[in-house]
C-alpha cells in the first residue's frame, strides 16, 4: 500500500491511499495500481500487446480478441498455475503473483494472435492501396508484425456494396469492418448519440445506423451514388436515422482499420504525403487540441490532438471539418480602398467602389483617416470575439495609445453593462479558474444561459464523463431539458428568457438562510441548494445571460452563498482573452478598471506613455458605439472580425457603419462589414499564423504556423498601422508582441465592484404572443461553416419549439408550420411540442432559414407574434392578454 497526493476538486492536496499490485510480464517484475489492465501494465514497462478495440478512453469490450496472452495465477496453496486457454489483455486486471507471457516470450499467445489476425483478414478486402487509413492503419502494421506472411483462405471473399454514407460527412465500407466496437462504444459512452449500432447476427453481423427517431435531425433524403450503390446488397443499409452526432468524426480518427471515413478527405492524399501540424481550434472557447495535416499549400483534414487536460482526444465535428472557410474563394489577399470626395467642411459626399492597393497606400490612407475621425469626434473600436491573447493586446493597446479612446468592445452579440461588470469583477485578470478537471470531479454543476453540448462540444463530453464515472448532478436554467441536458441525466430549472435571475437569487436566498417567497418549489431549491454547497461544486454561466436583468449579479451571489466556484464560458474562442486585454470600455489589461489611477499609471509606464493619456472614464460599449456613429457623435470606426448578422440589430449596425465618416476593417475574407469599410486591410486565418487562445478555463493554448503565407496577422497590422501615426506598438513579431504582453505586470489593485443589476419584471405576454428564446446551435449558418457541404448535412433542421399549450393557443400542432414574426419580419418554420415554459417559442438563433437578429430584429427575452402562416404574411394585432397561474410568465 502507497500514497499519492492528489489535487481535490477544491484545489488543495488530498492524500488518497493507492493499493499496488505486483505481477511479472515477461520475466519483468511490475508493480501496478490495483484493477490496472494488463495490457495497460504491460505498456507501463514498455510491452506492446496488439489489439483493435482496445482504447484507453473507453471501456474494456474483449471483441477483437487480438490481445490474447498467457495468463498463470497462483491457488489457494500458492502453487502457479497456467490458464487452459489465452486470455484477452484488454479486460482481464492484474492479480497478486499474475504471471503473464505475451506474444514476445509465449508461443501459445503468438500462436493465438496468429490464429485471430488470420480470422479477420479472411474476408478483408485487403485494399490498402486506395484505403484512407492506408499508411496510419492498425491492421496494416499488426498484419506485419503478428499476422501469417501467406494465407490460407482459398474461398470467395464476403463483399458488401460500398460505400454506405450513414451520414452526409461519414461513409462506411462494410467488408473493412474487423466488428472491433469503437465507434459503437464511443457513440454510447462518450456523446451519447446511439446513432450506430451493431446490426444483424452471425455472418452478416455488421455496423449500421441505428433506427431511432430523433425530431432534432430531418430524415435522410437523398445521398446519391452512395444510397443507390446499396440497391440490392446482401446487407442493404434499411435504418432510420443517419449517424447526426455532433461527435461522429472521432469514430473515423479511432476506427482501426479504415471502415469509417470522411466524405470530404476520402480519396484526397496519402497519410504518408501529409505535413502535420500541432495547433488549436478556433470555434469556441474550450481550446482544443488539434492536428491540421496539409499538402502543397493545402489543409486536407483535422485531427483530434491528444491533450489529457482539455479535450483528451475528442473534438466536435465543428472543429474537425470546419475549415474550409479559411481558404474560401471570398477570401481578403490584398488591401483595398476606397476612394472619396470630401466637401469643404470635410464631410464625405461621395464614396466610390472598393479597389485593390498597395500596403504602403493602404496603410497611409488608413492612418490619415483614422486621425481626421479622430480629430472630428472620434473612433469606435469593434475587434470582434476571434482574436488571438496576441492580437487582442494589440488591439486594446492601439486603441488607447493610437485613438486615445476606451470606446472598445469585443462583444459582437447581446450584451449589456451588467455583464461587463461581472467580467471585471469576476473573470478579468483571476488566471487560471474552474478547469475541465475540476468539472469531472464536481458534485454539481449548475448551467445558467448555457447550452453545454450546443455553445462549448468538449465541454459537454467532460460533464458527461463525470455524470458516468461519478454520478455528477447537472441543474440547467433554461426554457426546456434540451437533448444535451438529457443525456447529461440532467435536471431542468424551468425558467422564461429574462427570468434566469429569478431562479439564481432565489437559489442565493435558500442557500443563505434566507426566506423564499411562499410559491417557490420549496424541495426543488432545498436540493440544487444543497448540490451547489457541497465541496467542489461549480457554477458556469454563458454569455447569454448578458440579455437577462440581473441574472449575472444573481450569479455571483449564488456563488459566494453557497462556495460554488463561478467560470463563465463564452462562445468565441477569443472572448476569455479579449476580456484579459482589456477590450472592454471599462477595462484596461490584466483586469485594471479605467477608473483606478494606480491601474492607470501601471499601463502608461509599461507602454512608454503618459497616464494622463488614458481618459479615467469608462467608454461606450458595442451598442453605444453604432448609435453614436448613426447620429455622428462619433466619426469613425476600427473594426475587426466583425459579423454584422451576429448583432442584436444587424440593420442598425450596416446604417451606423454607413453613416461614419471613416471606417478600417481588418478581415480576412469580404463581409457585410467590409462592403461598408474606406479601407480592407487583410489579415491572416488561423491556419497562416502562430498565436495562441486564452481558454474559459484561463487556459493559455498556443498553436503554430501550419501553411507558409505572407498574410499578416491582426498584431502585425496594427504595428504598421501605429507605425504611421509615430507610435511604437511593440507587435512587430510574435515574439515582440509576447514581450509587451509580459511587460504588464500582474494586477494587485483592487478588483472592480461586484455587479448590481435587479432583475425585471417578466412582461405580461398576451394572446398571439410569445417570449421569445434563442440560441446557437453548434452546427448553423454561421461564417467558419462555409464552404463544408459535408457537415452542413448534419445540421439540426430549424424548428420553432414551444409547449403543447402554448401552440394549442394560436391553433398550431405538432409538424405544422408556425409564423414568428415582429415589425420587422417573419420567420416561418415546423412546430415542435416540447414539454417546457408556457408562453415561450424557442428558435435557433443564427441557422440557416431562421436568422433571428437580421429577420426579426429581437433579442431572447423580447415578445414577438406567434400565428400560423398567412398567404401574405400578415401578422395580426397582439390581442388580449393571458397570463399563467402565477400571473406572468412561468
């Protein structure tokens, strides 16, 4: 018996007894945990066992039997005895006095992993030539070292018709599958999605789709050669369902013989023919490990990274497929400008065409203007949520050195004043906070304006590590239990949008000591009470609450009530490190507010400058700074990354950006927000430059340089830029821009004040209307899906998702058509019941067919109009109002 020190979900050292285990391998004496694998053990000394099904991430299945090894124990009198057969390495664990011989010191278990691999390459159609997997294959390199030089097999061989597509981006090649289990095992275990399953018995046992009825995902319809190659098969793919998991990618990267493959990389290189390199993904702010594989200039594939203390090895197909847009035909690879006529009080009265120029003209241009909307009322900063910890310093710095103004905000969403006090006060300069360990080994996790499996993929796979492994307890405060949260075995929190601080200071409340109001579910809060008070429990809320009054005060009084650890969990992979650079109105870098004179003086003496320059007054933030530029009290604007369609009022934005004398955008393909621009400076994709993510967890994730490139990244752009206005940025280089970074010494002043926001009164919601509650979906229209075909198949198909009740109110059922509509416009899209919050209709919020902030121009929380279609898409008056039991909205 030994002692580790663990680390407790707490963060302090926990002395945790480990009982050992001592067994020889061949002729090696080894000592092991106790219900350690021998074929883990023997990897612990350096014996490679073969095998196919085995994976460390998920549980011991013995289908392969390719592990086989000799196996001797002692009995009862202490005599060692050999087992009569070969045992299977992978789910038999270590005994006392085991004395195990494997293929290299055993002949019996050489012969048995002869036997097996002669077995499984018997009907394999043994075409690595033009196999995906050829090169990186399992079978490929077990054949060799454990398999017969010849074969004995002199019958016809058993053939499928291939591929079978079980998704639009997955193709199975039936006659290649060994029945090994993984991606059934990882389908169940790990995601949770049983969308594939073993088929059929004996001969003809095989993995297809599994037939289950899912309404978030429309029905397979047509899939080509793929479908019509099935016609008439000896085992012709008949499910239901296709394999529409979030996840389903990692089934190809584990599957060890070839049998799953990607629809888009099938065919396109040689694993051989690739250049990997190590990097991270940019599409949310888990910070995922990643492998980009490119040949020629050009990206072929991603795969999962192994990274134990982020995402292990599992990525969302998200991650794994979408990049294509870096490389998409609307991509910037020149500046351009636009060239203006100016009447003689210096007003723009003419603006002309977009044109390609030089960097030196561009750059010219862009300092002149900036300088001139300076002078004349000055500039907005909106860098957008992308940004690499690199460029994100650059950006906060030029705009307070360069512009001289803390009008600066990242947020390209919803948001409010509220939320930027809760980031200074709880997430700006705190390091390192919650991380994905600390949520495996929680008692309880609350969600609040948090889709897990929707908003940040990896980490709804850790949370539902925890819930098998530990029975972790997940409560969501949300409008219904969507499906991640189901198969978290989660519970719901029913809450109306704008009504989630009602929940959360309630909570505060009971866990306080306090008195509840009397209508209050009294056993419900007693116990998610209790849940959050336990040692280790954590609180994660997202950005969403920003549209809920109150909500993220509750938040923070909920978790100093109860000793919950609060994370926020933005969506962006560039928000946590926008809020640690200051990107914010009322913040300056390492979580300085703008109001204190010490943090003040800090930041001036590490910039070279003079604290005076920096205004000891807040900005405005994102909102206020397009109504400004609409009615001219601004005359510029500097932005970056910026999708239009993903702000609140997406109409206003293009207005307000028209309407501004001067605007710069940094971008690296056209958008709405460059069409409106004096002068596109193009900046480079991820994939063409070294940075790094600043994860939720305060994780800092450092990538390379994949592909060669002469694209600038924003940090160097910026250098240049400020180099034509006689300002040193010191962001040259990666490396001069890590400098300046370091330059900030840790923040020691005090923090800023803890948020103080009241929640609001739910609206009385009256007949024909709704509340509306909207999210992302992890697969919809947004920007860093084009160009991927392949995934956009799997997309969930939008629908509008309210209560029995609530539809039965303006004579819509289940599968009819509903329209959602404002002054605005209409979206028109199926019904579908869902046991939730009466009064409320959810829509995706940014998918394709339902964009909620360009088509409705409503944010969740505000009341819109529910009827079925019209021919003409009226909408009718709002009519009388109904209220629920309680007198508001439940």
């Amino acid at each position: 018996m030994t002692a580790t020190t663990d680390t407790s979900a707490t963060g302090g050292p926990v002395d945790k007894p480990v009982e050992t285990v001592t067994l020889t391998i061949d002729e090696l004496e080894v000592t092991v945990p106790k219900g350690t694998l021998i074929i883990r053990a023997a990897e612990q000394v350096g014996i490679e066992i073969p095998r196919f099904c085995d994976h460390p991430l998920l549980e011991p299945a013995g289908a392969c039997r390719q592990c086989l090894v000799e196996v001797a124990m002692p009995d009862r009198e202490g005599n060692v005895r050999a087992m009569p057969k070969p045992q299977a390495s992978c789910t038999m664990t270590v005994t006392p006095g085991m004395v195990v011989k494997t293929q290299r010191t055993s002949p019996v278990a050489d012969k048995a992993q002869h036997g097996v691999m002669e077995l499984l390459l018997m009907n394999h159609p043994l075409d690595c030539p033009v196999c995906d997997k050829g090169g990186e294959c399992p079978l490929q390199n077990q054949a060799m070292s454990n398999g017969r030089p010849d074969t004995r097999f002199e019958d016809v061989k058993r053939t499928f018709p291939k591929p079978i597509a079980v998704s639009t981006q997955i193709l199975l090649d039936r006659e290649r599958c060994v029945l090994c289990q993984r991606c059934t095992r990882f389908s169940e275990e790990i995601a949770g999605d049983a969308f594939i399953a073993l088929q059929e018995r004996g001969s003809h046992q095989q993995i297809g789709r599994f037939d289950e009825s899912v309404l978030d995902f429309a029905p397979p319809t047509s899939q080509g050669a793929a479908a019509e190659a099935t016609v008439g098969g000896a085992l012709p793919d008949t499910s239901g369902q296709p394999f529409a998991s979030y996840y389903s990618g990692n089934t190809v990267q584990i599957c060890p013989v070839g049998a799953l493959t990607g629809a888009a990389y099938r065919f396109r290189s040689r694993p051989f023919d690739l250049v990997s390199t190590p990097a991270v993904s940019e599409h949310d702010s888990c910070g995922s490990a990643i492998r980009v594989d490119h040949r020629r200039g050009v990206v072929l594939r991603r795969l999962s990274g192994d990274d134990p203390v982020v995402n292990e090895e599992w990525i969302t197909d998200k991650d794994r497929f979408a990049f294509t847009w870096q490389s998409a035909p609307d991509r910037l690879t020149t500046p351009l400008v636009r060239d203006r006529t100016l009447d003689e009080e210096g007003q723009v009265v003419h603006r002309g065409e977009l044109r390609p120029a030089s960097w030196a003209e561009a750059l010219e241009l862009a300092a002149e203007g900036l300088a001139e909307a300076r002078a004349a009322g000055g500039v907005g900063v909106l860098p957008g949520g992308r940004l690499t910890v690199e460029d994100a310093f650059a950006w906060s710095r030029f705009a307070r050195t360069v512009l001289h103004t803390h009008d600066v905000d990242q947020r390209a969403r919803v948001h409010s004043g509220e939320e930027a006090a809760f980031l200074a006060h709880a997430v700006a300069g705190t390091g390192m906070g919650v991380t994905f360990t600390d949520l495996e080994q929680a008692p309880a996790v609350l969600l609040a304006g948090l889709e897990a499996e929707e908003e940040a993929g990896v980490t709804y796979l850790r949370l539902r590590k925890a819930v098998r492994a530990h029975g972790l307890r997940v409560f969501s405060v949300a409008p219904f239990a969507s499906r991640g949260l189901a198969r978290l075995d989660g519970t719901l929190l029913p809450a109306a949008p704008g009504t989630e601080a009602e929940w959360l200071g309630t909570l505060a409340t009971q866990a306080g000591g306090g008195l509840v109001p009397a209508a209050a579910d009294a056993e419900m809060l007693g116990t998610v009470a209790g849940a959050l008070a336990e040692p280790g429990a954590v609180v994660l809320v997202g950005e969403r609450l920003a549209s809920s009054p109150g909500a993220y005060s509750a938040a923070v009084r909920l978790a100093a009530a109860t000793g919950a650890r609060l994370a926020w969990i933005p969506r962006r992979a560039g928000e946590r490190g926008g809020v640690e650079a200051g990107l914010l109105p009322g913040l300056l870098p390492g979580g300085r507010p703008v109001t204190d004179a010490a943090a003040r003086r800090e930041v001036a003496a590490a910039w070279g400058m003079d604290a005076e320059a920096l205004g000891a007054e807040a900005g405005r933030d994102a909102g206020e700074i397009l109504d400004a530029l609409s009615v001219g009290q601004l005359a510029g604007a500097l932005v970056g990354g910026l999708e239009l369609a993903d702000l609140p009022d997406p109409v206003h934005a293009r207005r307000a950006l028209g309407a501004a004398r001067f605007v710069v955008s940094l971008e690296v393909r056209r958008t709405a927000a460059t069409e409106l621009a004096d002068v596109v400076l193009p900046v480079a994709p991820p994939v063409e430059r070294a940075g790094s993510y600043w994860n939720w967890e305060g994780r800092v994730r450092a990538f390379g340089q994949a592909l060669e490139s002469a694209a600038l990244p924003d940090h160097r752009v910026l250098d240049a830029l400020a180099a034509q206005a006689g300002v040193d940025l010191g962001a040259a280089t990666p490396l001069a821009a890590h400098q300046a970074i370091g330059a900030l010494p840790a923040f020691r002043g005090p923090r800023a004040a803890e948020p103080d926001g009241d929640r609001h009164e739910p609206p009385s919601v009256p007949v024909g209307s709704a509340v509306l509650a909207s999210w992302h979906l992890q697969l919809d229209d947004g920007a860093l899906q084009d160009g991927e075909q392949f995934l956009a198949g799997t997309a969930k198909r939008p629908v509008a998702r309210m209560s029995a009740a609530t539809a039965a109110s303006v004579d819509v059922y289940d599968g009819d058509h509903v329209a959602v509509s404002t002054e605005r416009g209409t979206i028109t899209v199926p019904v579908a019941i869902t046991e939730m919050v009466d009064h409320v209709v959810w829509l995706p919020l940014a998918s394709r067919g339902c964009r909620v902030h360009e088509e409705l121009g409503a944010v969740p929380g505000d009341l819109v109009r529910i009827s079925p279609p019209s021919p003409v898409g009226a909408a009718g008056p709002l009519g009388t109002t109904a209220r629920d039991d309680d007198g508001g909205v439940a």
